[in-house]
C-alpha cells in the first residue's frame, strides 16, 4: 500500500502555478528525494504533506487517511526545514527532547530516549551548550535530531545537509542512509543536489517548473531519462545534448548535426523524421581514437580521471580519460560516440525520450533474429 500519495494536487500563489498536477505513490518504507533546479515546487510540495501549505486542488493521503484537512500535529510526520530553527534560549538537549515533553513523555523515557538519538548523531559532547554554540553542521544535526526523537510515520528532509562541508556532507549522506535502513521509516528527502538524489533514494521524482518530470530508481533516471530536460539534468559532468535532426525509418535511422553523422540504433516507435536532439554521456565518448575530428578545449585532472572538453564547430562535448593522457588545448583530436550509447530525444527543451525500451533482461540492446541467423551452426 502506498503510504503517500498526491493525486491530481496543484497549488497556485495567485496567478502563479507552482506545483501542477502531481500524481505521486510512495511506498511504506520508501526512501523518496524530490530533486530538480531552484524554485522547481520542492519545498511547496512537502509543506502541502506535512500542512502547512494548502493544495488548491487535488488529494494528498498519508496511509488511508485524506489528510487535506488535517493539522500538521495530527499528521504523525517529523519535518526537517531548510533553514532549521532551534530554539535559541534552550541547550542542545532540550532542544532535543522538546518534542516529547509537549507530548507529555515522562523524564525518565525522555532521557533515554534523547541519550539514544544523541549517540546515534554524535551530539553527546554537546547536549548542555547553546544553538549559538555550535557549528551550522552541529546545528543541522540537532534539527535532525530534534525530528528523529519523535519518531514519526513519515519523515520529511528539507536539504537538512545544505549547510554542512564537503566532508561533513557525505559523512551524513551515509548516516542517513544507514539511519533509513535501521528505522525502515517513509521519508520524503528535498534536494538539489543530483549526488544526494543518487546515491540516498530508492527512487527520485524530478521536477521542473512545478512539474514531475520522472518517478523512477536513480539507475533508470541515470539510464532512461524520460526526457531532455531530466537527462540533462542527471549525471556529473553532465550529458552533452546536441541539435541535429534525424532522417530514415524505422530500423535505419540517422542522427546528423553540424560536423557530425551517427547512425541512430535503438529507436522506439515515437522516432520521426525531423527536429530531434541527441544527448551523449561523457562515458559514450571516446576521445584519442575514432572517426570524427575535433579540437581539444580543456582538460581538467580530478586525480583520478580526466575531464576533457573537446569541440566540432559550435558543439562542446564532454569526455572522460585516463589521468595518463596528456592533450593540450588547441590539439586537434579523433573522437568516437558509441554507438549504442545515445539517447535521444524529440524537439524542445522538455523533449521526450524516443529511445525504445530496454529488453526487461537487462541493458544490452536485444539482438535481433537477423543478427542471430548470421551465427554460424
Ligand atoms: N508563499 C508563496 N507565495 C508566492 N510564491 C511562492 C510562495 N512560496 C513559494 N512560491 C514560489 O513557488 C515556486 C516554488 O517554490 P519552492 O520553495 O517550492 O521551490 P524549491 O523547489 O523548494 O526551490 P529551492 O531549491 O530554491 O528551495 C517559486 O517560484 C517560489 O517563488
Ligand atoms: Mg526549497
């Protein structure tokens, strides 16, 4: 049974639509991330399920009941905001265990209970200082700890780790994962940061303009994005996306831009003579060998691999190498794009994919009986 669900659920400020026909069904247990650029409908969508925000129209359930109506304190949620606020006046650990003293836990309970949650974060040194006391990771921590105390049916995460370094970051990234995997509890996790996305949910709904974009593991985003702009969205270095047209038919497509002519395999049904665009993965780029020429643009050396920006005309594409390889800009280089590899997508900036879809076996492109027939008895 799905634990969360929206159905058909808009919200409009006025005349502005900031969140559009989401249809959404998470499961009991589900790891969720609401991914998608600045402004996109995240946080409106989590403050419609944890009530403080209204749908203007539309269902939102949490279990079997239609929550609608129903008041943020009644909603068994727990909601991590985007800027935490503690209260300044109480230390760590009262900030803490405030959610159950409201609730009436007595003290005993409560101290256990706040002993727990303090080990699991790391917050034990600091129970008896002060929010302004503390680092903006620590304060993040506290927040987190101040939701997880309550235990609730539903999680929500707001960008809870925006605040935190590089390092505290990832650190925290496999905590809550392991955190996850302990409680077994829904949670419903915003960011914008496609690696959070990635490497935490079990799966990910994109957004853009108020829109749900895909619903889908991070593998099937990664590998069937269903459209332009959620293909360019996942993957770092991103997927380079060219204008080009496609001509043929069905079994005999080509893809033609500018300074480049690929033939186009694993097309489905919705492929049409015309505008289209292609998007290629650095991983689809081979750089050094190959049968189209470009100019080198830029190396970067990350240390264990290189980033390399090569050009045909006005189209820049991203590749990978070895850290070995030593270009220098200006260089004139041959490139190949694997042929099995693109994706490809229909006319504009949400264009959908036109690839057809992967045999249910696996991601190799099913092999054809024509191809079988030339296997020799
Ligand atoms: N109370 C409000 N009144 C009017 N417009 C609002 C209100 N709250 C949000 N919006 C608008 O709705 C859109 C979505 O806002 P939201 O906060 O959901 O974005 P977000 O995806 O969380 O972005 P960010 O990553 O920057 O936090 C934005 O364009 C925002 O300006
Ligand atoms: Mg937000």
């Amino acid at each position: 049974m799905a634990d969360v669900t929206f159905s058909n659920v808009q919200k409009h400020f006025g005349a502005f639509r900031a969140v559009q026909d989401l249809n959404l069904d998470i499961r009991e247990g589900e790891f969720v991330s609401l991914l998608g650029p600045s402004g996109c409908g995240k946080t409106t969508t989590l403050r419609m399920l944890a009530g403080l925000e209204f749908p203007t129209s539309g269902e939102i359930r949490i279990g079997d009941r239609v929550v609608n109506d129903v008041a943020p304190g009644k909603r068994d949620i727990a909601m991590v905001f985007q800027s935490y606020a503690l209260y300044p006046h109480m230390t760590v650990g009262e900030n803490i265990a405030y959610p159950l003293k409201k609730r009436g836990v007595e003290k005993a309970e409560r101290a256990r209970m706040l002993k727990d949650t303090a080990d699991m974060l790391q917050l034990t040194p600091l129970l008896r200082r002060k929010p302004r006391e503390l680092s903006g990771g620590q304060q993040q921590r506290v927040a987190l700890g101040r939701a997880l105390v309550r235990d609730p049916k539903v999680f929500l995460l707001d960008e809870p780790l925006s605040n935190l370094d590089a390092k505290l970051r990832g650190h925290m990234r496999a905590e809550l994962i392991e955190l996850h995997r302990r409680l077994g509890r829904t949670m419903v996790y915003v960011t914008h940061d496609q690696l959070e996305a990635m490497t935490m949910s079990d799966r990910i709904a994109v957004m853009e303009g108020g829109k749900l974009q895909q619903f889908a593991p991070p593998q099937e985003v990664y590998r069937e994005p269903s459209n332009r702009f959620v293909a360019g969205f996942i993957g770092t270095p991103g997927m380079t996306i060219i204008d080009g047209a496609l001509s043929g038919s069905p079994g005999a497509w080509r893809f033609d831009a500018p300074g480049i002519s690929v033939e186009a395999r694993h097309l489905g049904p919705d492929a049409a003579e015309g505008a289209a665009s292609m998007g290629v993965r650095p991983e689809a780029l081979t750089i050094g060998t190959g049968d189209t020429p470009a100019t080198l643009r830029l190396v970067e050396q990350t240390g264990h691999e290189n980033i390399v920006v090569v050009s045909i005309g006005d189209i820049r594409m991203t590749g990978r190498t070895t850290p070995d390889k030593v270009w220098s800009p200006g260089e004139e280089v041959m490139i190949s794009i694997d042929p099995d590899m693109p994706h490809f997508f229909a006319d504009g900036p949400n264009g959908k994919r036109l690839n057809a879809k992967p045999s249910p076996r696996g991601n190799e492109p099913s092999h054809s009986l024509s191809n079988l027939s030339e296997v020799s008895p």
